[in-house]
C-alpha cells in the first residue's frame, strides 16, 4: 500500500534528525533555565530587551504548550504586552528545527523564513503594544 | 544520498554535544538525557500521524488538485487556504516541516506552505483556550489575528523571493 510505504520512507528519512534535534532541545532545557531566561529578557523593554525578545526565543525548542509557563513568568515579572507576543512569534521561528526545516524545505525557504520571524516578531510587538496596552496606560495615569 | 549524510552530521554534532555536556556535569547531563526521551516521545506519535496522513493523501488526492488549491496559480488565495489549515492543523511542530515539504514536493507554493508553517506554529486552536487563560481575551484574540494577517503578507513576499 502507497500509504505504508510513504510512512516507511519518510520515517527513516527523518529518524536521525529528530534524533538530533530532540537532542539539541533537551540540551537546551536542562543548561538554559527558564529563570536564566526570565531573568535575561527582564521586562523586554527599552530597545536592547525588545531586540533580545525578537530574536533570543527563535533559539528555543518546544511546543505552545511548554512555552506558555514560560510566558506566563515573564509577565509575572512586568514584561510587556508586546514584549509577550514577540516572545511568542520568535519562538515561532524554531531555529533548532533547522535541520528538519532544510531537509524538507531547502536552506533558502529555511533562512529566508528565519530573518523574516524576527521582523515579524518586531511588528507584532509594536502592534500588539498599542493595540493592548491602551487601556492599561489609561489606568497608570490615573495612578 | 547526500540528505541521509546531512542528517547523520546533525547527529554526530548533538552526540558530540551531549558527551560535552556529561563531561561538564554527569548529573544534568542524564536529566538531559530524560528530557530528550520525553521529547521523543511526545513526537513520535505525532510525526507517524502525520506521515500516515502524507501516505494518505498521496494515495487519494492528486497532485493537480494540491495544486489547484495551494499552488501558485492561486496566489494569494491559496496562502490564505495554506494559513486556515495551519491554524486549525493539531501538529506539533516538528510534524510541520516534513508535511510541508511534502506539499511542496506535490504542487503547493512555497508561500502557501510560508502560511501554513506560521500558522500551523504560531495559531493553536487547541492552545486557545490556556492562552485565554493566561493572558486575556483581548491578548488572544489579538494576537492570533495579527498573527494570521502578518504571516500573510510574509508568505506573500517569501513567494515572490523564492519563485
């Protein structure tokens, strides 16, 4: 059957690089501790921190899912609204899927997508700042 | 050939990596070791869902109507078609790259596939419903939207790029 076959193929086309890549990400989340990053990214603002939230997190493996917690403590710790949605939209760049993303997609799709994730995460942060933070400053004046 | 060397040589570098790691510190490098199993584990089964899919298709859907859909012929629309399965696709993603490539491989636009990378990451309906939680209606519904409009014109432009 056409259908086993492909899952055949494919499956031992990409076995070592998940290999790989599993590795790289558990690497990842055993040296680089949520609280390192937590504390490096600090509240995002002023320009150094924006760029390091549009560009740090594309580094980061993981799903939606173990990302939100992370999330969640960065704005415990007063992180912008953009600040947040950078976070999100770099990591969604997901560079230690390089190697899966090249073998399937080509280096030129591959970097080309990663470059425009950081501008995308720029935007974003921007947008959702004025969309999202409006009412918030409404209040802080009132303060 | 030369694609089953460069997945060997990623290899070679995360092994390399991993004795460096136990090296420095045996402990977190066995709880790196844990870690990497769970992550296995939790992509596996997701990765096989996804090629059954892939075989699937490739049995059942030609390559004339991928292309129909995804392809370039249909431009613009058909990343916006690309952005909709993204947004609702319940991959994890590294399940994203071979599916698209796959696409590709029968007739989908690269940036059809652009919108579908970015949105089948960024867009979780299933994730929805913590990330309302977490960090507010206005927040989520925002985002996503951005996310979608944003990815849209990127895609767009990844397509001029790299046709």
């Amino acid at each position: 059957m056409i259908v086993a076959k492909t899952v055949y193929s494919t499956f031992f086309e990409v076995l070592d690089i998940i290999v790989a890549v599993s590795i790289f990400i558990g690497l990842f989340q055993v040296w680089v501790k949520p609280q390192t990053i937590v504390k490096l990214l600090g509240k995002g603002s002023g320009i150094k921190g924006f760029i390091l939230v549009c560009t740090f997190p594309i580094l980061m493996g993981g799903s939606l899912f173990t990302v939100f917690p992370l999330l969640k403590a960065l704005k415990e710790k007063g992180a912008r609204t953009g600040a947040i949605a950078s976070f999100i939209t770099a990591w969604g760049g997901k560079a230690p899927l390089l190697p899966l993303e090249t073998q399937f997609l080509g280096w030129p799709f591959a970097l080309l997508r990663l470059s425009l994730v950081v501008l995308f995460a720029f935007v974003m942060g921007i947008l959702m700042d004025w969309v999202v933070e409006k009412p918030v400053e409404a209040n802080v004046n009132k303060r | 050939m030369n694609d089953m060397r460069a997945g060997q040589i990623y290899l070679i570098v995360a092994l390399g990596l991993m004795a460096i790691s136990y090296m420095k510190e045996k402990q977190r490098t066995r709880e790196a070791l844990k870690a990497t199993f769970k992550i296995l584990y939790t992509i596996m089964p997701v990765l096989i869902f996804v090629f059954v899919l892939m075989g699937l298709i490739q049995a059942y859907v030609s390559r004339e109507t991928i292309a129909s859909i995804l392809g370039q012929k249909n431009g613009a629309l058909g990343i916006i078609y690309a952005e909709l399965i993204g947004s609702i696709a319940l991959f994890l993603p590294p399940a994203v790259f071979p599916f698209g490539g796959y696409l590709h491989n029968n007739g989908a636009s690269y940036g059809s596939i652009a919108g579908f990378v970015f949105t089948a990451i960024l867009i979780g309906v299933t994730t929805l419903p913590l990330e309302f939680k977490l960090f507010g209606k206005r927040f989520t519904i925002a985002r996503n939207i951005f996310t979608f409009v944003l990815a849209f014109f990127i895609a767009l432009l990844m397509e001029e790029i790299l046709r």
